[in-house]
C-alpha cells in the first residue's frame, strides 16, 4: 500500500493541497475541511514548518465498532451507510486528519489530489508495509 | 459566482458592525480588489478631507479569484486616500488574510470613524468584536502578531507598528510578520484610526459549479502556464535576481541616485541572499514561493526583497547583507516601507555629504543606518525630519532637484535615465512614484527595447497600466506573468458568464481612469506628473548608462503623447467623452 508522505523541509505553506482535498472530496474550496493539515507560520523562535497526514497506520480501520472504515484495493474506504456517527475513529487518529461531519466523516482516501497539486514535491506517496 | 456578495461595515467611533449586501453593479464593472476599492472610496469619501482624519475610510477588498484553487490568488488589496501624497492608495498584501477573510464570510471590510482608544478588530465569521489594544499599543507588529496569536489561537493578523501609530507618511501594515502593503502611509490610516490590529478566521469555504473539474482545469493551467521559465525565478531565486539586472542595465540605485552601478553590488545580488537562504515561502495558493526566509549572523527576515537591497544597499552605499538584512527587519517591525525609507536615508546622507545639513550619516555607514527604522520611526533625534519623507524633508532643507518622488511618494529601485519608460511608469502612477502599477523595465531596459528613446512607451506604459489594473483587481498576484486571455478564461469560469480580453482591458481603462478622477477631485493635474530634476539635468557615469540622462522635451513629448492616448487634455484631465465611454 502507498501512503501520503510530508516533507517540511519542501513545503512553502501555499495550502494548494488543502484547497485541492477539500475541492475533490468536500466540492467546496475550504482548508478546514481537508484531510490534512499542512501549516507554516511564524512563532517566536522562527519558521515552523508542520504537517499532519494520513499514514495508514490503520487505527481508525481497528477501532471503528461496526467496520464503515475498510481497506479496499489498498486504499482506505469509508461506508457511510454503517457509520454510527460515534466519533471514535476521529477521536482516536494519532495524526488528527479525519473530519468529523454532520452526517459521517471524512477520511483520506488516497485519492492524490493533494500530492498532484503539491507544486514542490513535499507530498508524496510512498510504499508502507501493512497488512 | 465566487463572490461571497457581502461586505462588513466597521465603524470605530460607534463600535457598530454591519453586515451589506456587496455592490453587484459595480463589482461587474470593477471586478474586486483595486478597483472596486476605488469605486467605494471615489463614492464614498468627501473631496479634499484630511487622509489621517475619522472622515478617511480603509477597505480592505477581496476578488473573485480569493479563497479559490486559481494559482496566485492570495492578495488583498487595502486602500485608502494616502495621507503621503493626497491621492488616492491601493496597495497589495500577500500571506494568507485574504482568504482567511473570504472564508469568515466577506468580500470586503470598509473601516469607518476612529476609535476613541486603541483597538483593534476580531472577526471570527458572523462575529465581529472591538478588542481592546491598550497593551498592545506601542509594540512592534512583530510582538503584536504573537501575543494575537497567543489570545486567539489559530488566525491571521494584520496590525501596525510604531510608525503606523505616529502616523508617519511610510507606515506599512504588516502580516505574518514579513508580508507588507506597503507604499503610501497605508498604516498611518489604521494608527490615526487608533486601529492597531486586524484579526480573522473563518470556517467556511466556496462553492461553484463543477468544483473538480474547475481543479483539474486549474491544475493544468498552473503546470504549463505558471509553473514555467517565465515565472519559476521567483523560485529560485525572487527578486533578488534584479539587482544584477539592474548593475548590468546601469539602472540600479547609488548613493541616493548619484549613479547607476554599484561597484560592490556582487555582496547584495541573488547569490549573496542565496548563501543566507533557510527556506523558501509562499502565500497562499501560490505555486511560485517567491519568498526567501534567510538569515545571517544573528538576524533573519524572509527577504530582502529587490527594492530593499537596491534603496537601502546600492542607494545607501551599504554593501553590508547581514546590516541590510536587519535593517529590513526593523523596518518589518516597526511597520516602515522600505523603499522610501532607503530612499529618504540615502537622501540624507548626500545632503549631509554635500553640506546641505547634517544628519550625521554619510555613504556605507552601517553603524548609523542601522539606527535609522528606530529614529525614524519613533520621531526622535534626526529621524524627527526624516519621518516627514523626501518632499518635505527637501522643502525644509534644501536639495528638492535631488529628492527622488513624485507627488511625495519616494522613487523606487529603477532610475529612469536609463529606463525613460519607468519615467513615464512613475510620473503617471495613481499614487505617486510606484513600479507597480506599470514595470515596462522588463520589456525595455531588461528587454528588446531602446530603453533611451520616447518612442511607444506611452503605449507601453497604458497597456500595461491597464492590464495591471484588472490584474489587482481579479485579484492574481504580479509574479504570475499571465495573458489577459487566461484571466478572462479563469474569470469567464468563476463568473460563470463569458468574459473576453477586450472587455477586461476596457475595465483595466476604467479603473485606471476611475482612480486618475479621483486625483483629479482631488486638484491633481499635470503639473504633479513631474519628475525630479536629477533625472532630467543630471548624467549617469559608470556603466550602461554612463553619459545618460532623461531630457525633459523627451519626458514631455512621452507624456503628451500618454495624454493623448488615453483621451486626456494637455493639462491631463480626463475627457468627457472618455468619461462617458468608460460610464464614469
């Protein structure tokens, strides 16, 4: 399975990749619900570069208690149909990338918009060994 | 459409907020950003009202292109009439507040009034509060932005520094600490309004039909049209790459423009600020990143851009790159602009070189110009005159044939003795002396065009006056060096009604000649079009340019020509039959 991978030392902070994940997933252009979270931003120390993606360490696949989250054709799919809208999966992702909506959630599906439209190559996809 | 179609009205002096429905009619005429900032300021504001006065109004406009996946298209535009040189100011701002304000829910944000104590403003999508910045007042943008930071949490701030507060004619506003608007008092507005800072967030975003297909059309257009040599120096290198242009062309700034080579220019080009490089950075949506986070010794910036090396290295005798580096960095805090302040320093330096006055700085002094950003903007001990800019600087002391400005806004980085087009670039500049709003440089002098002939640059500079108007207006950022053809396919999109070239180019004339009619109201003629005398009576004597002056006749028949092409009289004043033909 290929998995996003962020490296800080890349990115420019343009959030080009928040606009294109919430663009194709969302069908609106708003970088808070992406699935992910890139930032860089000036504290007093300087330049921080951060970045939060899914690594499909597959934790919310293991704890979702009715199975909507499934690996299919190496990639992550969500059933929406059995979600319970418990929050479990959100509350439990170590990285903090998975949305939590009204109705379900929104999870990174690998799809690569973000990584196509990444103008640096700071996000790529790469070999994870799982499963 | 990508218009959110409401604007905040912010009143300081009521404390009242108002949410309006954003002009449709004029939005259709003058797109957003500058020019629908213009058009707000040209109905609203009272002719001849003191710019640092409650009567003043500061908008801050969004365009049809923020908060979207269109590549270039972080910039806000703010505007204000300058309390610099009476006209009317647009200036750009990069970073990420433009979007941030598009997705609380706005297009615009007009400021009105002045508050009675220092404040400053939290807008967090429907609510909008007055904070008190009692203990925020007299801090730098820099300490301010963080201790914003530190109360709020996750938003973007745009405040001011001291020199905003003592309403000094070069007050930038400053966000995400080294982004700037920065020409034409922009800040003294904010500080005379008792304004210190501006924070929002929002959470909501921006819908349009065929939203992925929208993207990948963007996408495509960003690998072959943005991403590309034209474009990609931003990249590698941002504008420090000018300053060897400049060296090689004969027009870059020395000694407060006693010439147009700098013998040391090597220890401020693009390589130098290379060596010093920590990372490169972007506003948003910007494939480009044409920002450089450097740092030398024990200062850092993300900088220096072209025009600070060039007013406040070459222009000061300052070849010194970790002096120049800090001396940006204090001026980013302190909220100055440095082009005029490189400009109003090498300007003190030769008069007190020549004997004129003394305000103890002389050529390539570090250790003095390194207490210029505090002196000036604090008004204290000689930065006291040196905070009143050029103009006036020279009305008290003397040396007005050498004060680089036109209309009291100081000369930016390309002497016009070996560019006349930049001449011509400045004199009819909305808002005094500025290269942004036509750089014909890059097609003349760095380009196939005699840089020392009058012939065609009043075409020249309209077009790209006119292109760069509907540019700052959609809004796309200057780097982007993209046709009008691609911004009427990107606007056709995000409109969703058919645009073309022609009619974005008749709407860049209007909002040219909306902002010249301000100027007009305002008592401004040809008589202000002027440039310095050093351009027309002083020659260049090293390099390219050695031997070279711009003579006046030739000044004079490129702006009587410009006249004429843009159906203005011989004193410069906008025909009525012009005026019907744009629907002024």
């Amino acid at each position: 399975m290929k998995a996003l991978s962020f490296n800080a030392e890349k990115c420019v902070g343009c959030k080009l990749c928040h606009l294109a994940c919430s663009a194709q997933n969302e069908e609106v252009f708003n970088p808070r619900l992406a699935r992910l979270i890139i930032s860089s931003y000036y504290d007093r120390e300087g330049l921080i570069v951060e970045g939060q993606v899914c690594d499909l360490c597959l934790e919310c696949v293991e704890a979702c208690p009715v199975d909507a989250i499934v690996v299919k054709n190496g990639r992550l799919s969500f059933l929406e149909d059995l979600c319970t809208d418990c929050g479990l999966c959100a509350d439990i992702c170590p990285n903090q990338v998975i949305i939590k909506k009204d109705k379900g959630i929104g999870i990174c599906v690998q799809c690569r918009s973000c990584s196509n439209w990444c103008p640096t190559g700071a996000l790529t996809f790469e070999e994870v060994e799982k499963l | 459409m990508t218009y959110t179609g409401n604007v905040l009205r912010v009143n300081l002096g009521t404390g009242k907020a108002v949410k309006e429905p954003l002009n449709k009619e004029w939005a259709r005429d003058y797109l957003g950003g500058k020019g629908l900032s213009i058009k707000y300021l040209y109905e609203e504001l009272k002719p001849g009202i003191d710019p640092l006065s409650p009567e003043n109004k500061l908008i801050l406009m969004t365009g049809p292109t923020t908060g979207t996946i269109v590549p270039n298209s972080g910039k806000l535009a703010i505007a204000a009439k300058s309390p610099a040189t009476g006209t009317i100011l647009d200036c750009s701002i990069g970073g990420h507040f433009a979007p941030e304000l598009k997705f609380a829910g706005y297009d615009a944000v007009i400021i009105e009034g002045k508050a009675k104590n220092p404040v400053y403003l939290f807008i967090e999508d429907d609510l909008v509060e007055l904070r008190s910045a009692r203990e925020l007042w007299g801090k730098g943008a820099h300490e301010t932005e963080h201790i914003i930071a530190e109360t709020l949490g996750d938003v973007v701030t745009m405040a001011i520094g001291p020199a905003g507060e003592n309403l000094l004619p070069m007050a930038c506003i400053s966000s995400e600490l080294y982004r700037q608007a920065g020409r034409g008092g922009i800040g003294a507005v904010m500080g005379s309004k008792n304004l210190k800072a501006i924070a929002v967030w929002g959470s909501g975003g921006i819908e349009m039909p065929d939203i992925r297909k929208f993207s990948a059309a963007m996408n495509k257009i960003k690998r072959e049209d943005t991403m590309t040599d034209d474009n990609m120096w931003a990249y590698s290198d941002g504008t420090p790459m000018i300053v060897d242009l400049c060296q090689s062309t004969g027009i870059l700034p020395t000694r407060n423009f006693q010439d147009g080579t700098f013998a040391e220019h090597e220890k401020i080009n693009s390589d130098a600020v290379k060596n010093t490089l920590k990372a490169k950075k972007a506003c948003f949506s910007c494939p480009l990143a044409c920002s450089n986070y450097v740092r030398k010794g024990q200062s850092e910036v993300e900088g220096p851009e072209y025009e600070t090396l060039a007013l406040c290295g070459s222009n000061c005798g300052i070849s010194d790159l970790e002096a120049i580096i800090e001396f940006n960095r204090l001026c980013d805090d302190f909220c100055l602009d440095t082009i005029s302040v490189g400009n109003i320093v090498g300007f003190a330096m030769e008069l007190t070189e020549k004997g004129v006055h003394d305000f103890g700085i002389r050529f390539g002094d570090v250790e003095n110009f390194l207490k210029m950003p505090g002196l000036i903007a604090g008004r204290k001990g000689v930065g006291a005159d040196l905070a009143e800019g050029v103009r006036a600087i020279a009305e008290k002391y003397g040396g007005q044939e050498y004060a680089m400005q036109v209309k009291g806004l100081e000369i930016p980085g390309y002497d016009p003795r070996g560019s006349w087009s930049m001449g011509l670039a400045y004199g009819t500049a909305d808002r005094g002396a500025c290269h942004m709003r036509a750089w014909p440089a890059a097609v003349e002098a760095f380009g196939d065009i005699d840089p020392f002939t009058s012939e065609g640059k009043a075409e020249l500079v309209i077009g790209m006056q006119d292109d760069n108007s509907v540019k700052f207006s959609a809004i796309f950022c200057d780097f982007w060096a993209l046709s009008t053809e691609r911004m009427a396919e990107i606007l056709s999109l995000l409109l969703e009604r058919e645009i073309d070239a022609a009619e974005l180019t008749k709407i860049g004339e209007r909002i040219y000649n909306l902002a010249r009619l301000f100027n007009e109201r305002e008592g401004f003629a040809r008589k202000d079009d002027n440039l310095p005398e050093r351009v027309f009576n002083e020659v260049l004597s090293t390099g390219f340019t050695a031997g070279k002056l711009l003579p006046k006749k030739d000044y004079e028949i490129m702006l009587g020509e410009y006249y004429r092409l843009r159906g203005w009289d011989e004193n410069g004043i906008i025909s009525e039959q012009k005026k019907k033909e744009l629907n002024l």
